[in-house]
C-alpha cells in the first residue's frame, strides 16, 4: 500500500477533516470529511484533483462527533496516531496552529 493510500485510510477510519493547497491558490481548498483516491494518481476531498497540482495536504487530528443542540461535541484528539504512521513510513511534516501539513511530494510516490 502507498503511502497516501495509508494516510487516506487512518484518515477515513478516524474521520479526520483534510483540505489541499493546490500550486496555483494562494490560499487552501475547503474542509472537507475524508480523502478519497478516485484513480490512481488523483486525490479527492472536494473534488478531483491531480497530484502534480498538489502543494500539500493538511489534516486536523481533532475528530468531533455532535451530540445535540445542548450538549458539546465528543473530541478524541489522534495526534499521536497519525504522527506514529508519518514516522513510520518516513513522511517529512511540519505541525502548524495544531495541523499536520505534509508537502505533497513526501507522499505521492
């Protein structure tokens, strides 16, 4: 299994949210609710996008389930668990205001 194909499938286990940042934007796509890989070398968490457009993948670690109106949100924070796979598997990443970006190049192999 590829890298992303690993990152995508802890992603969609642990419902994490992902947004891209794509080479032409100045700023990030969208969140969105899971990754999705259509074919191969194209990755999709709002719509379709080619690799070779893709600056970098970012994924909040923080995963939320709503309960009700007067009750919060359950949180279960996966920091640890997505940093353990990213270390394991060699992934270069940076942390930023408590979001794991990875250069997309890192993972596209």
């Amino acid at each position: 299994m590829r890298r992303i194909e690993k990152i995508a499938a802890l992603s969609n286990q642990l419902k994490f949210q992902a947004r891209l940042k794509l080479k032409r934007d100045d700023g990030p796509e969208a969140w969105g609710s899971g990754i999705g890989l259509p074919v191969r070398a194209y990755i999709e968490i709002i719509g379709p996008w080619s690799f070779r457009e893709v600056e970098w993948l970012e994924i909040n670690p923080i995963a939320m389930e709503h309960i009700g109106r007067l009750v919060a949100p359950k949180q279960w924070n996966h920091l640890n668990a997505l940093v353990s796979l990213l270390q394991v598997e060699n992934v270069y990443y940076s942390i930023v205001d408590g979001m794991i970006r990875i250069p997309f190049e890192a993972i596209a192999d």
